[in-house]
C-alpha cells in the first residue's frame, strides 16, 4: 500500500483542455520546477463511467454532467507527485478553481480558459491523495 505516503503525495489530472492545446509540457516543467517529482505518470481517456466514478461526490451538484461529459472529452494526464506537504503546496501551485480568482503565474491563471476548462485537477486532502492515486494507478504502477 501507498499508505506510508500519507502527506507526502498528491494526484494531478492535466485536463482534457490543457491536453488538447498542448500544455502538458510547461504544465510539468511548472510542476517539476516547483519542487515536485514525478513519481507515476500515463497519459489516459476515462470513460464516462469512470468520470462518474471519480466524480462521485459531487453526483448532486448542478455541475455534475457537464464535468463528466467534459473529464471524458479527450485524453488526461494522470500524475502522482511527491513533495513535503504535497497536497497543501500543489493547491497553491494551481490556483483557484475559477481562474479569474487565480493569482498570476499560478497553472489555472495561466493555462485555464473557465470554471469548467481550469486545466489541472489537484487533490484536495491527504487522505483524497491516497484514494486518487489509486484509482488511476494500481500499486504495481506506483514505483516509490
């Protein structure tokens, strides 16, 4: 298990947008030069299941379709990353959710077009870190 990771990692998902227009390299030159490293890295599509899947804790909000319609677009970039304080130091690398709220030089302030299209998932807790990268990685894949 990944569990002795606790704290240390978070899952980062490059957004079907960012993929589409080409900023997976200087999202993960942003990323690594951050402090990061690349621990497990696959270039995927999820199925609309799989987006409702992942996305299950929002199945109530008025977003939910769209954002699986949109997760299940085009090809992600699924990416575990470890740091000191992982999760904390990664939310601040990529900004608000709303990219009109993101500070400059932020990921989503400077890649993101909209709510929806905000071009990089982060994990938003510890223990969500742990899920996450289970989910797109099995404990095979995760090399660490």
């Amino acid at each position: 298990m990944i569990d002795h990771m606790f704290g240390k990692i978070t899952l980062s998902i490059i957004k079907p947008d960012a993929v589409q227009k080409g900023y997976v390299s200087p999202i993960l030159y942003k990323i690594v030069h951050a402090g990061f490293h690349i621990i497990a890295i696959k270039i995927t599509e999820l199925s609309k299941k799989s987006a409702t899947k992942f996305y299950a804790e929002h199945k109530k909000k008025l977003f939910f379709e769209s954002l699986v319609k949109f997760m299940s677009s085009g090809p992600i970039v699924s990416v575990i990353l470890k740091k000191e304080n992982a999760v904390k130091d990664f939310r601040i690398l990529i900004g608000e959710t709303n990219p009109v709220h993101a500070k400059k030089g932020t990921i989503r302030n400077l890649y993101a077009t909209s709510l929806e299209k905000n071009a990089i998932h982060g994990s938003d807790s510890n223990q969500n870190a742990i899920k996450e990268c289970l989910f797109y990685f099995s404990n095979r894949e995760i090399f660490f």
